[in-house]
C-alpha cells in the first residue's frame, strides 16, 4: 500500500474522476464527505470521514495521518461575495488550520483553483502566465483568488501547491456537454464575439493526471500552476472536433451581443436573488462569457513539472460524446 491521500469534493465530476484514475491505484484513500452527501460510486476500501468545513473535529480526523490533500471542494454558484468566500475560501483555511494542528508533516497540500482567479488573457495566443498579476472579473473568480492568497499564507509551514484549470470537458461533465448537445441539433449559441474568442480547456483526465504530479513534484511547493490545454481553442475548433462524431452537416451559429447577454444574465440573477436563491446565470456569468480570451499558458507546468496535455481534442470529444451516448444524454 502506498501513501494516504485525502480528497474534497469527491462527489463532484473531477472528484469521481480523480479517485478512479489509474495512477492511484496503490494508494489508500481517503474522501472528506458533507454529512448529507450521498456515497456516489466510492469504490469499496474508500475511507469516509464526514463532517463539515465548520467541524474542527472532523477536519482533524480527516487530516490526520494523511500524506497528500487534494482539495477540490468548492462553489460556483452563490448570491453573493460573502457565500462565494463560504465555499470557497473558508474551508481552505479551515482545513490548513487543521493540518497545522493535526498533522504538520503533511508531505502537501494541492489547492484546485481556477482560470478565473487569474482573470482572462490581454491577447488569445500565449495567454494568462501565473506570474501575471490577477484580474478576476467575477465574484467567483474573486473567491477562489482569496482562497489562493489563503493557501499560500500557510506556505511556510505547510507545502502548499496551487493549480489553476481552465473550462474541463470529458466522461461525467454537464456544463461543456451542453454544447455538444446544441451542436447535434445543428446549431450553436455563444455570447460575444465568437470569430474573436479564443479559450483554454482541457481534458478531466489530463487534468487529474496534472494534479497528481504537481501533488507529488518537490518542486511544486509554494508555487501557482496552470494545468491547461497546450494550445487555445476556438469555437471552429470545436466544431471540427464534434462534427466527424455527430455526424451533423452545416451549423446554424447565434453569436448573442453584448448588452442582450448582460441583460439576460442580470435578469435572472435578480430574479434569483430576490428569491434568495443562488443562479449559475447572473451578471458576472454574462461578463465571464463575453470575455474574448480565456487562455492560460501551459509553459511553467511544461518546464518545471514536465507536464503537457496528451489527450487531443478531437480524441477528448469522441470519448465525451461516446460517454453522453451511452448516458442517453445526445
């Protein structure tokens, strides 16, 4: 048996991924579950600790005598600054306080942040680098920064290692499903300027493995990595790459303009928010939308981890559509 490895967020699609990925397969493990959460498709052997991010108790049960955290717990949806730093940054520093306490030679902690913390990229090609200043242009984004500057506040006691991904497609997501499915219908609705867009993404399973070297690279501690796509994409790009699996002819493409997303997203949003109630749609969703350049630079993950992605996009997507088939979900 090999190390002890702790994960959040075990329930969530690069949670589930994560625990089955085949590079794990001589550890033992270990899941942080709410006490309401559901036993999704946890392998038999799978330790539960359960508790919430409030719970000293159960956070110190949870770290102790762990090797490695990964943490991918998080929000994205919230009404407002305060709930975003409720999921987002709160149980950061709850867990490090724990290890701090319960198990100070934790050989490291992986926090899974986000593009969004770094804000978009000036220009579509070489894209946001971790040594860029910040610019998060959502409440979301601001949270999960937060959450970063959290982190590696503990750096010097605790290795710390932060990774940022961009949008993440694959067998088990819902979100970038959504426009496979518009795109075997034969047409595709995006906001902004679609001819101009450029943007990161990259496979769950490419993810995973990023995680799992950055966890286990000495090198990483105390440093920011993006885990990302090895070029951006475009929105033909994603055409091209579905098209030969769907099997659809030509494309009936809405690019929505500026003012009608941000008046959409803040018409919704309001409506939610008078509700009390959390909207994936609202006005900082539509300023993320419309943003041209969600691109991230893969270079400090190439040079200092030796990671790339390996998984093209036309293998990614053939895989992804493969698996919504099969869920009856194209």
């Amino acid at each position: 048996m090999g190390e002890t490895l702790l994960v959040t967020g075990s329930t969530g699609f690069i949670g589930r991924r994560l625990l089955r990925h085949p590079s794990l397969s001589g550890e033992k493990l270990r899941v942080f579950l709410r006490p309401g959460s559901l036993r999704r498709d946890l392998a038999a052997g799978v330790e539960e600790v359960r508790g919430g991010f409030d719970d000293p108790n159960a956070l110190g049960r949870a770290v102790t005598g762990v090797d490695r955290i990964i943490h991918l717990a998080g929000v994205t949806k919230a009404v407002d600054e305060v709930a975003f730093d409720g999921g987002n940054v709160l149980p950061v520093q709850n867990l490090l306080e724990a290890v701090r306490e319960h198990n100070p030679k934790l050989g490291r902690f992986v926090l899974v942040s986000s593009l969004a913390a770094a804000g978009p990229a000036s220009e579509g090609t070489l894209g946001v680098a971790e040594s860029d200043t910040p610019h998060p242009v959502s409440a979301y984004g601001r949270s999960k920064l937060r959450g970063e500057v959290a982190a590696l506040r503990f750096a010097g006691d605790i290795p710390v290692t932060v990774v940022r991904p961009p949008a993440v497609y694959g067998p088990g997501d819902r979100d970038v499903l959504q426009v496979f499915q518009m795109l075997g219908k034969g047409f595709l609705i995006s906001a902004g300027n679609a001819r101009r867009q450029r943007f990161s993404m990259i496979h769950v399973d490419d993810l995973v493995r990023g995680i799992m070297v950055a966890a286990r690279s000495e090198r990483a501690a105390g440093h920011i990595y993006n885990i990302t796509s090895s070029a951006p994409w475009s929105w033909n790009d994603v055409v091209s790459a579905a098209r030969p699996v769907l099997g659809f002819g030509r494309v009936f493409r809405v690019s929505l303009p500026a003012p009608a997303v941000v008046f959409l997203g803040a018409l919704v949003g309001g409506a939610a928010s008078l509700m009390g109630k959390a909207s994936i749609l609202n006005r900082d969703k539509a300023v993320e939308l419309l943003q041209d350049y969600w691109v991230s630079s893969p270079r400090r993950a190439t040079e200092e981890l030796g990671f790339t992605s390996l998984i093209s996009p036309e293998e990614g997507v053939a895989g992804t559509i493969a698996w919504a088939r099969g869920q009856g979900l194209l």
